[in-house]
C-alpha cells in the first residue's frame, strides 16, 4: 500500500463571535494540514470550537482548496510541512 500525501488546505469562512450577548459574524482564513478535505474540516470545527467556544451551527464554511506549500501564509503550517522527521 502506498503512502498518503499530506496536502494543505486553505479553509476561508465565517464565525459567529459573541453568539450569546451581542452576535456579529468575524470572516476567517485558516491553513490546516490534512490526508482529505474531510479531515481538514473536521480539524478547523475542532479548532475553532475550542478555541472559541463556538458551535458548528455557529461556523459556516465558504469554500475550502488545496494550495501549495508557496501560498500559505502560516509559519507553523509551513515549518511543519517542510519537516522530514518527528523528533
């Protein structure tokens, strides 16, 4: 069996922050690396939801892509993609 490629995905989107007092909709941009575009949404709903205590009915995606290793903008996305090996 081969091994699975490891892509960058660029998830562009909106959140709704402050849902409970005063709900106004933040535009979001997030570089995740991920096997499929599946896992890739799966990580920014985690992320997002944790981070902001949001919901997924509170997170509404765009559009996501696969993008080159030149066109992301994220230093710790890109370090991690040029790794060769885990310590």
């Amino acid at each position: 069996m081969g091994e699975a490629e490891i892509k960058i995905f660029e998830i562009k989107g909106l959140m709704m922050l402050s849902h409970d007092s005063f709900p106004t909709w933040q535009k979001f941009t997030v570089y995740v690396r991920a096997l499929r575009e599946q896992d890739a949404l799966e990580k920014v709903f985690s992320e997002l939801g944790s981070r902001h205590k949001l919901k997924r009915k509170h997170i509404r995606i765009e559009y996501i892509r696969a993008v080159s290793p030149e066109e992301v903008d994220d230093a710790r996305v890109l370090a991690l993609s040029q790794a060769t090996r885990v310590r």
